[in-house]
C-alpha cells in the first residue's frame, strides 16, 4: 500500500503525508495527516479544490467501483483487493460525479463511516449518482466492529464487506 499510493513522513512537520492528484495524475501537493488528534485531521494544498479530485482516481474502465470518504479507507479497501476511490469526505461534488462517469463502472457500492456525517454522505451521494446508469449498493457492517473500513481487521474487511452486499 505504501508503494502502491505514495505514502511518506515528511519529518519537516512531524507528520505522514501522501500526493494530492489531479485527474491527469500530475501532483496536486501533499496531504499531511495529523495524527495526535489535532484539527484539522488532513491539511491539504493551499489552492486546491479537492471537490475537483478523488484519491485513486485513474481514468480506467471498471465494473465495480466503492466511494468512500478518505484517502485511509481507499487504502484499506484496496489491501482487501477492493478498488475505491476517496471523496475527501463526506459529501460528494458534481465535479467528482463526472470523473465517476468517465470510469463507467456498472456497479457503485456506497461504504462512507458509520456515523451521522457517513449516513448522510450515502443519502447525498445516492441521490447524485441515481439515473446515470449505475447499480447502486451499500456496504453494510456491525459499526461495534469499526466506524470506517480503515478501522476493521483485514479479515473483516474480506469478508464483512464483501459478503452481505445489498444490491
């Protein structure tokens, strides 16, 4: 995964950090996670509209595709062979809608957390994407177990997202 997305530590401010990328796949800057629960959890580029972006975004042709809020749970989708893009939160833009489009993927599994802001993500999300064309899902899981895919065991994350897809 590390490899795979780019993920550092830059000891310059104490934190990890991975490239923000344009659609194009040209470097955007680098996100600095905090990870002493300071606020802001992510500092992105100044100058940036990451409503414009989706981490792990590549203009591919895919099947199935799962939108989740972060740059962490794409990761951790993606170390259980899920493919995913991140929406830099909870609510997904227009612009990122169009990029979706592009990937023309048949199906389209909504895993935002499982907390109020996640509950409406979904809600917002599906009412975005109904009418293009996508079979839309959800990933249901037992919220005792993590609040978002990044907290679930990687066992979990094969087999509790996988298996009980709602379609």
């Amino acid at each position: 995964a590390c490899r795979e997305f780019r993920l550092g530590y830059d000891a310059t401010v104490d934190k990890p950090c991975y490239p923000l990328r344009y659609p194009n796949g040209d470097v955007a800057g680098v996100v600095h996670r905090s990870i002493n629960g300071e606020e802001p959890k992510y500092r992105y580029p100044y100058g940036v509209d990451i409503g414009k972006m989706l981490f792990n975004y590549k203009n591919y042709l895919v099947d199935e595709l799962w939108l989740v809020e972060g740059a962490m749970d794409v990761i951790a989708l993606h170390e259980a062979g899920i493919t995913a893009f991140g929406i830099f939160g909870s609510r997904l833009k227009h612009a990122q809608v169009e990029l979706i489009t592009r990937c023309e993927p048949k199906n389209i599994v909504l895993c935002f957390d499982k907390d109020s802001a996640g509950a409406k993500a979904k809600i917002d999300a599906a009412s975005m994407l109904w009418g293009k064309g996508f079979n839309l899902s959800t990933a249901k899981w037992d919220s005792e177990k993590g609040k978002d895919p990044g907290e679930l065991a990687l066992e979990e994350r094969c087999s509790i997202l996988v298996e009980p897809l709602i379609r």
